[in-house]
C-alpha cells in the first residue's frame, strides 16, 4: 500500500481523539474520585457506574463511543473525495480504539475500550453497531458481566461482518482485519476478567466499591 498523506492525517488525529480518556475527564469535571483509583482500576464506564454516579457513567459511555464513531463517520462523509476509502475509515476506528486503550494524554494507561470499538463499528455500518450491540445486551442482562458480554460481542463482531457480507455492506479486508485486531485487543485487554469469571470472582454490572 503506497503512502497517503490525507489518510495518515486521518488516522493520527484518529488516534488523538481515542487518547481523550473521558472516564477520567468526567470524573475530574463533577468532583468525583479518579476511576483508575476505585474498583477494577479502569478508566471506562462500567468502572465509573461503580461509584454510584449512573449519570457519569453514562457521559463516560457515550462520549467513549462517540470518540470511536466521529471518525468513521466523518472519512466515510469526505474521504471519497480525497482518495480515503472504507479502509481507511475502518483504520481510523482501529486508531481510536488504540488511543482509548494506550492514550498519549494519559501516560499510556487507558482503558479496555469496549464503548470506543462499538463506536467504530457503528460509523463502519449501523447494522453491524446494532447486531454486535445487541449481543453485548443480550448477555449482559441474562448473566450480568460486562466482561463476559464484552467478550461474547467482540467474537461475534467480525462474524456479523463476514456474515452481512455482500448482502447488507460490500466486503473490505482492510475493514475485516481492522475488526479482528479490535476483538483480539478486546480479548487480550480482559484477560484478567476472564481469570476471574473462570474464578467465580468477577463483579457484576451495578456492584459498587468498596468504602
């Protein structure tokens, strides 16, 4: 692949974007205690619903998204007309997702990015965002782990693609592989919460912290 100016451009900012850890800048704004200080220690939305502040937690979900969608969105709006095509919107999502994970802004420390990648996928296509959240709700509800739903959905998430393939979006290896680093980062980033599940010692989605 040769080098393209506008779409390394896109992808750096991309990354700069996903770098914004909003579970801390949240809790910084309303006063609150530094998420990576209290429960599992991450900087994300379930770990802010753990100091009992649904409403941060859900500024922290839904501005963790938002970072991971605006720049799929915003490629998939203009890059055609400047030579950036699905590839590199679906990259620009993997970058944003990255960012989140390893933010420059934050000493590297971030998250594990589940909110951020379903972002992505909703700026890749709406119907793939919906089927993989849809999971992700699915067994959240019945079995009540945010670690094990993120788990389910990010396995399934290429596999809605590939499935949705030719028949509700055209095909993309760049957007296919994009997706696979993104479930296997997912995988990799709980690994802790997948010796606990398999401990019997996970929290549950609305545990609280300890005093």
């Amino acid at each position: 692949m040769s080098f393209h100016l506008p779409s390394f451009i896109a992808i750096v900012l991309a990354y700069l974007l996903g770098s914004l850890s909003f579970a801390v800048i949240v809790s910084r704004s309303l006063g609150m205690a530094d998420p990576r200080s209290y429960g599992s220690g991450n900087p994300g939305a379930t770990n802010v619903l753990r100091s009992g502040n649904k409403g941060a937690a859900l500024a922290t979900l839904l501005l963790d998204a938002l970072k991971g969608w605006l720049p799929v969105f915003v490629i998939g709006l203009i890059g055609p007309d400047l030579g950036m095509g699905p590839g590199t919107a679906a990259l620009a999502g993997l970058a944003a997702f990255l960012g989140h994970l390893y933010p420059v802004f934050f000493g590297f420390q971030g998250g594990k990015g589940v909110a951020t990648a379903a972002g992505a996928l909703l700026g890749i296509d709406w119907l793939l965002g919906l089927a993989t959240g849809t999971t992700w709700l699915i067994i959240a509800f019945f079995f009540r782990y945010s670690s094990l739903a993120s788990l389910v959905a990010a396995f399934f998430a290429p596999a809605y693609y590939l499935l949705g393939g030719q028949i509700a979006w055209p095909l993309h290896r760049t957007v296919l592989m994009a997706l696979v680093v993104i479930s296997l980062l997912l995988v990799w980033r709980h690994r802790e919460n997948i010796r606990r599940l398999l401990a019997g010692t996970e929290s549950k989605l609305g545990s609280r912290k300890k005093e």
